[in-house]
C-alpha cells in the first residue's frame, strides 16, 4: 500500500540577492527577507523597498513564495516610517509578514487585512496556550523557539489549528529569541538584539568560569531528528542564516532539499556533504535534552567563532598586522581575526593570491606583541549575483473581472478589480465593411491577456448584441488602451487610499497620546516568582495592596497543568495580582479574576501606543513597560493610563532552558550571575567585585 506524505515546506534565508538566487537554484520552496534595517538582520545586505517587488516577481515565476521580515520591535516614531513598506508589501502581495511587535499585529489586522500574518519566534510561543492566543489575534503561522524537545513540537501541531514553523539548520542563540537583553544592557538600546543589532555577548570571553565561552552555542544541525519533525507533521522547516553568504545558503538549501524528496518518495535520508564548509560545531539542539557543557563550547581550547583557525598575527605596528598563515587562503575566502579575549578585530574578504605571510591595516595601533587568531568563515565563489532587472515582469497581483459588450457602435468594457472598484469606458468601433464578425470565444481570450499590467483577469462576460465586424489588431488596440488607463485609475485610487489610510493611523495615534494618565501616582510592580510564594512577606506587597506574583517566563507543555493548579489557588486570593509575559496567560487569567489583577510583563514587549491599547484590551489592567527602550521613549509612554514600570531588578541578560551550573562571571568590569528557576535559567547582571 502507497500512502502520500506530508512534505513541508523548505523556507531558506536572503539576506542578500546572491544568497535568494543561490537557495531558489538549490530548491527552496520559501524565502525570508527583510527590507532595509526594519528587521532582526539589520547587519545583513537586506533588499531596498524597490527590490522589492522585483524578488516577489522572480519568486512567483518558479512557484516559490517570499515572507517579509517585520519582527523587531518598533518606536511610536518609526511606524510611519514602516507605512511604505506594507504599503508596497500590500501592492505586490507578499505571502505574509513575519512580526513581533504586538502594535505592528494590531496595526495590520486592521488596516492591512489582506496580509497574512506569520509569528516570529521573537515572540516566545513555547507552549500551546500562547499559541492559541496568537491563533486567536489572526496569526495563520507560528514560528516556534529553538528550545522546544520534538515532543512538545508534536503536541503544539497537533492541539493548535495554526501553521507551525520550526528551525531545522543554523546559529542557536544561548537566550530564548525575543528574552536576550544582554546586549541592551551592556551596549544600550541602539545595541538590542529586539531591534536587529544584536552585538553577541553570548560569543564573548568571560573570566571565572569552566570555559572562557559559557554562553557560546554550538550551532543546530538538526537532521538527525528529521525524522520526527517530519513525522510530526510541521508545516515549514527554516533555515537560519540572513548574515551568511551565498555559498552556504546554496549547500544548505540542496541538502534538505534532497532530504524532502528522499522522505516523499519513502526512501532514506541521504547524509550530509563530507565537509560542512561552513562552521562551528555543531548540536542536534534542543530536539532531545543535553546538558550545558554538550551545546556550548565547553572545552578551554574550543572556540566558538564560525570557522577554520587558519592563522596568527603575532606583531601590530602603526597600524598594520602581520599575519602567519597555517593553511592555504584563497582569493575569496572570508577572514576574521580576533584578539585573545575573543573580541573581534577585523572581518574581510581575501582578494590577493596565496601567500604564507600578509600584512593587513587595522584599527588597533597599540599592540607591538599580540596573540591573534585568524579564522576562515568560509568562501564565496558563487557566481556575482544577476540584476533582478534585466526583464522587468509585473505581478498579476490584482484579480479583476470583466464585462464586454457592444452596442451603437460603441464597445463598452467595465472591470471590477478587488479592493479597488469598478471602472468602465465606452470605445467607438471603427467601421471595417466586409469584415467577419468576432466570436464571444475570441473576444474573451483577447481580454483575459494584459500585458504588463497588474491585472490577473478570473472572469470575462462578453455580450454581443451588434455583431463586432472588427480586426484583431482593431480590438487588441482597445485592449491596450484601456488596461492602460486602468492602470493609472488603480495607482490613483491606490495612492488615495494609502494617504487615507496614513491620516487614519496618525489621528489614532494621536488620539492614544491623548489619553494621559491621571493624577494617581506612576506604580511600579514588585513581583515575586510563583516559586516563592509560600515564603511572600507582607512588605513584598506593592503600593496597591496587592502581591504581585510573575509567572513563569517559560512554562513547558508537559508542565502546563501543574502551573493551571498552583495559580488557581491563587486566583481565588483578591489580595493577589499576576504578571504575565505572554497574552497566552492573559487570556487565561482574563475568564477568571478582574481585570485590575493582571498586568502583562515587560517581555509581553510595549515600545508603542498601538501596542499598549492592544494589551490594555487584551484585559491588561497594567502595561509594564519594556526596559529595552530609550529612556526619553519611556517617559513618552508611561505618561499613558496604565502603563507601570517594570521592577529594577534582577536585569536579566539572558534567559535560557539549559541548566547552567551556579556561576559568577566578569568582564570589562561586569559581571553576571545564573539564577536557576524550575524549567530555565536567567543570566543577570550582578555587582561587581
């Protein structure tokens, strides 16, 4: 007996137009991308707004599908700065967006309906029940946190109607995607990994632990569980990856690519080239359980850079190192060199012939005697990336339908495009004496061809009451001129109603500006863990009255259930408020105490007005707002009713499943400290010594 089995979709990264060609010549089915700095790549090459559509257009002509990255977190100011983009999202109909800030998702459900909606995993759903909440708020995808064991995978597909994405290749960072501050705190906010300018703390040296790197991921190899993802049923695999270049998203992308149609033709998985060329070690991940010292570089000569150690600078003087290779380099190979401690000095391409020593500028003027290590990160041959330009082909994005008929002389054409309304003209026919009447048949293959239009024509009426005694290249003409004009009406009514949809959404921000907070005093919350509880005190009280107590950041799904019985003992307490860090609890607690008792926490993320009204309806009696924010953007924002502040400590940095062992470390005069909680581990800045 033959059965078919679901194949999921490949979804590939393009960070570059080079690395977009490379995965869709190696058999990606989708492509995440991201347009300018509004992304979590900001560091990547990106597309411009007008490279847009252009990328969609080559997409669709091999049956392939592109998802815009929106998933960083976004100022009141910016969002009309993003406007454009949807606005050109819209026009060309990408497959869907890809978002983490809850006042984008708001923005978009109401006045861009017609995009779907895709979850990052900067959005922390780790378990079913803050994927349903999303489900809920018309998101049709999720993208589910590396973290989760393939169990829990299975159990979230098979309890949710919704998409689910998984990572199956590439970078692991130490903290869950959307709950590292490390970078914020140590760099500020124009360093925050929410905002696509992560500066990779996790890749530093630190002092005083088993490994200079403890918080250095091995990189996700998955396949040795693709089995069971693909058993599970998961709608996409992800390949992350929008900083690499081409070579590796090519090689990566025909991999899997093999490894799909090996599963869909009930054959075996193929293994992997001989040699990965791109890489630090590698894990399985998270799939099953490991400990810490088998996901990170544990061992003191391990090192965490991506990459093959190829050399040494040895001496820096008025500004130039002196490199020794070790290994063969070639024009192309991409070379990074680091100092002792890890920090990074200078990355660049090697364009010269090969050589066993090489002088190179730098920055770094004070170190005659240094230890540097050299790093090949890999090599880019791949042929230069080809103009998406050369034949430019427009999207057929807007269904229309067509009524022909002909009556007086005249030939009358109406369309009716959706979104955009009806338009009609009247053309005279000419008189053509002896001319064969056309058929209705021939007429409607006439105008279901538009040229480079927009228009993709579903349906054509046609009604002859004259006979049409005309020529082809007589109707062809009328054809022309009329998708012509149609045209231009659409891009008129279009820009008419972007500049009605931009007046819309300023005077709702305005309208939420207004809304200032009342005299009552600014709150700030003292929650305590739902672990301690039973040792709360009376002054651990807020000013309200009320115990505050924080749910559990990450809650697994095989856990569930212990917590809905520890928090419905406290639910019946009025004396007990609950601080909430995903709408899944929200929506939880919404059907079981006053909405004055809950409040959602600062990884529940509120940079902006849109986002505060969002959790302020979402039955949010509190808004706290996020500490990875400008300190100006805050004071704007908690001048809103119901905004609170979120407690000044612990500063967590990172937030992680593993179970880290008791650690203090330091660098650069900070240091940090591993607070265990049951089911993760937060990494938090402490006092120095």
């Amino acid at each position: 007996m033959t059965f078919e089995r679901k194949i999921p979709e490949l979804v590939a990264p393009a960070g570059s137009l080079a690395a977009f060609q490379a995965g869709l010549e190696a058999g990606a089915d989708a492509f995440y991308l991201g347009v300018g700095r509004w992304n979590a790549r900001a560091r990547a090459q990106n597309f411009g707004l007008d490279e847009l559509e252009a990328v969609v257009a080559a997409a669709r002509e091999r049956g392939r599908r592109i998802y815009l990255a929106l998933n960083i977190l976004v100022r009141d100011s910016e969002i009309q700065e993003i406007l454009p983009i949807l606005e050109r999202a819209e026009a060309c109909r990408v497959d869907a967006v890809i978002l983490q800030d809850l006042g984008l998702l708001s923005l978009l459900r109401k006045e861009f309906p017609s995009l779907k909606l895709h979850a990052s995993t900067q959005m922390f759903l780790h378990n079913s029940l803050h994927v349903q909440a999303l489900a809920r708020r018309g998101v049709r995808r999720v993208i589910l946190p590396r973290e989760l064991r393939l169990e829990e995978i299975q159990a979230i597909r098979s309890r949710c109607d919704v998409e689910v994405e998984v990572f199956v290749h590439g970078a692991l960072c130490f903290s869950f995607s959307g709950m590292c501050l490390a970078s914020s705190w140590l760099f500020g906010f124009e360093a925050s990994g929410n905002r696509g300018a992560c500066r990779q703390v996790c890749r530093f040296a630190f002092d005083g632990g088993r490994t200079p790197y403890p918080f250095s991921m091995k990189d996700l190899e998955g396949r040795t569980h693709l089995k069971g993802l693909l058993s599970a049923g998961v709608d996409a695999l992800k390949i992350e990856g929008r900083l690499r270049n081409a070579d590796y998203v090519g090689e990566t992308v025909a991999y899997y690519r093999l490894c799909l149609d090996a599963w869909a033709a009930g054959k075996d998985l193929p293994t992997p080239p001989a040699r990965w060329r791109f890489g630090r070690r590698t894990t399985p991940g998270f799939f099953a359980p490991l400990a810490y010292g088998q996901m990170i570089f544990s061992q003191a000569e391990d090192e965490p850079w991506t990459g093959e150690p190829v050399g040494t600078v040895r001496t820096v003087r008025k500004g130039k190192a002196k490199i020794a290779f070790s290994r063969k380099v070639r024009a192309g190979d991409r070379l990074r060199i680091l100092k002792e401690n890890g920090v990074r000095v200078l990355e660049f391409t090697w364009v010269g012939p090969t050589r066993d020593e090489a002088e190179i500028e730098v920055e770094d003027r004070s170190s005659p005697r240094v230890n540097w290590k050299v790093y090949r990160l890999g090599t880019s041959r791949a042929p230069v990336a080809r103009s998406l330009r050369r034949a430019p082909v427009r999207l057929k994005t807007l269904e229309t339908e067509l009524a022909v008929s002909s009556r007086n002389g005249l030939l009358d054409v109406e369309a009716t495009c959706q979104g955009l309304g009806s338009f009609r003209k009247l053309y005279p026919l000419p008189h053509r004496s002896g001319m064969p009447p056309l058929s209705p048949e021939r007429v409607s293959a006439c105008f279901r061809r538009t040229g480079q239009s927009p228009f993709r024509v579903t349906t054509v009426r046609v009604s002859l009451e004259d006979p049409l005694a005309v020529s082809m290249a007589d109707l062809n003409g009328i054809r022309r001129t009329f998708f012509l004009e149609f045209d231009q009406e659409c891009d008129s009514r279009q820009q008419e109603r972007n500049e009605e949809r931009r007046q819309r959404i300023r005077r709702t921000l305005e309208i939420l500006s207004d809304e200032k907070r009342r005299a009552e005093p600014l709150p700030t919350l003292r929650p305590i863990p739902l672990s301690d509880v039973a040792e709360a005190r009376d002054d651990d009280r807020s000013a309200d009255g009320l115990l505050w107590v924080e749910i559990p950041l990450f809650v697994s799904e095989d856990r569930l259930k212990d917590v809905f019985k520890q928090l419905q003992g406290l639910v019946e307490n009025q004396g007990v408020g609950f601080v909430c860090h995903s709408l899944g609890w929200v929506d939880w607690l919404k059907e079981r105490v006053e909405n004055n008792r809950i409040a959602s926490g600062s990884y529940l993320y509120c940079l902006n007005r849109l986002a505060v009204r969002f959790l302020r309806d979402a039955g949010c009696a509190y808004v706290l707002v996020s500490p990875d924010f400008p300190e100006q953007d805050r004071k704007d924002l908690l001048r809103l009713g119901g905004t609170a502040l979120p407690p000044e400590e612990p500063k967590r940095c990172f937030v992680t499943r593993l179970a880290v062992p008791d650690l203090r470390l330091w660098r650069d005069r900070c240091a940090l400290q591993a607070l265990r909680r049951p089911e993760y581990t937060e990494v938090v800045l402490a006092e120095p010594d």
